[in-house]
C-alpha cells in the first residue's frame, strides 16, 4: 500500500505538478487541499502519512495550519514538511515549531519524491526497481 | 525503467499543465507590466504593491517548475525589489519585468534542462 501525502498550497499548479510528480514518479497517493482550512479538515480525515504544505497562503496561512496541527491530538504526530520560497530566514523558525523539514520553492518536479523522502527518512519507491531493472541487464 | 517511464509521463503532464498556466504566468506578469506604469505615474498605492507582490511570488514559486528557472529567478528579484523599504528602482523593475515577458513568451514548451535570454 502506498503511502499517503497530503499538499495543501492555494497555487493550482503547484498542486497540480506537486500531484502528478508525487504519485508517478515517487508512487505515493496523494491528496490536496487549497486552503489552510481545507488542509486541516483532510488532515484529520484521511490521516496521511505526512503533509506538505505551503507557508505562504491568504487566510490561514502555513505558520498558522502548522500550529493547529500541532495543537491537535489526531494530527500532531504527521510529519509536515513546509514549502517556501525564504528558506534561509525560516527553515530554522519552522523546524522550532514543529516542521519536519523545509522544501524550497520552485522545486523540479523530478526531485521532488526524493527530496520528500530524505527529510522524512523514508526510502524512495522506485529505487529498488532501478536496482532490480539493472541487476536484470 | 519503470520510473523513467513515470519520468516521462510527468515530462508530458507537465507540458499539459504549463499550456493552461501560460496565460495565467502572462496575466501575471501584466499585472506587474501595470504596477510599473502606475509606479511611473506617481499611482502606487499599498493595495497595488499588495497585489504586485503577490503576483510576483506567484511567478517565482511557479516557472521554475516548468523549468523556466532563469524567468523564475527574474520574478524573484522583481519581488525582492518590491519587498524594500523604499520605492523600487523604476529602470530596474523596467529591466527586469521586460526580460521577464521574453522569457515567458519564448517558452511554448517546457523543458527542465534550461532557459534562456538573449538581451
């Protein structure tokens, strides 16, 4: 079963291109959500095993979804890794309240999958098929 | 061989999705054409530099995706020029909106590999 990430980012195309790289290319499910708000409500509904999201959106912004899935029993324990395009001034404002890593905006939808998976210590789906592929020739 | 084959299939996702964001990247980028006429004619205003400020890190945090890395950057520098305390430099935002609109309309088809201008 693979597994599940949530992308909350009010940019329809980051959504779009987050999507498509990080179930083709990574074979993860996942979810989105374009709003704070939104992300929260399917953060607590679906449970994934961990969530992207941007820093930078109108109403709830990244800092302020952070903190309530932080402060929330059934979500506090996801791992939320924070999508920015500061990262020099945040990445160490963010890890304090709570991220678990910070991914910098724009990011190559090629690298994506990998970059999620080396800041949550997970290995990369595909790359034992790499191996198998080549052990095969 | 199966990821690079999902390589492949995202390359192709991404040139759909880069055909419905172009208008919306040249949108963007006239929104910023029109915060520097304003800028120009003493019209600024907070609410315009909100909104051009958000147009521009739209723009920033997009194209690169689509490989328009250097076009990227451009809207980048545009957005840090409009985050300064004082009023931004009018030739420089000039400079910068205009290789931004080249940069943006030579690309029909995105690419990861590279961009680029020739000013």
């Amino acid at each position: 079963m693979p597994r599940s990430l949530l992308v909350i980012d009010d940019d329809r195309d980051i959504r779009q291109v987050a999507k498509t790289s990080l179930e083709l290319v990574g074979g993860f499910h996942v979810i989105v959500a374009d709003s704070g708000q939104r992300g929260l409500t399917l953060a607590h509904e679906a449970r994934p095993d961990a969530i992207i999201l941007d820093l930078m959106m109108p109403d709830l912004d990244g800092r302020k979804t952070l903190a309530q899935l932080k402060r929330t029993p059934e979500t506090a324990s996801i791992p939320v890794i924070m999508l920015t395009a500061k990262v020099q001034a945040d990445r160490q404002e963010l890890v304090g309240q709570g991220a678990a890593g910070v991914l910098v905006k724009p990011f190559d939808p090629m690298q994506l999958p990998d970059q999620v998976c080396q800041i949550l210590g997970w290995v990369p789906s595909g790359k034992d098929e790499d191996r198998s592929d080549a052990a095969e020739k | 061989m199966t990821r690079q084959r999902n390589e492949e299939k995202v390359r192709a996702a991404l040139e759909k999705v880069w055909l419905n964001s172009r208008p919306e990247a040249l949108s963007g980028l006239a929104t910023l054409e029109g915060f520097l006429e304003a800028l120009r004619s003493g019209r600024t205003n907070e609410e315009r530099l909100g909104i051009a400020l958000s147009a521009a890190h739209r723009l920033s945090g997009s194209l690169g995706m689509f490989g328009l890395s250097e076009a990227s950057s451009c809207a980048g520098e545009i957005e840090a020029l409009l985050c300064q305390e004082s009023a931004p430099d009018i030739t420089v935002m000039a400079g910068l909106v205009r290789r931004l609109r080249i940069l943006i309309e030579e690309t029909q088809v995105p690419t990861r590999t590279q961009d680029k201008c020739d000013l």
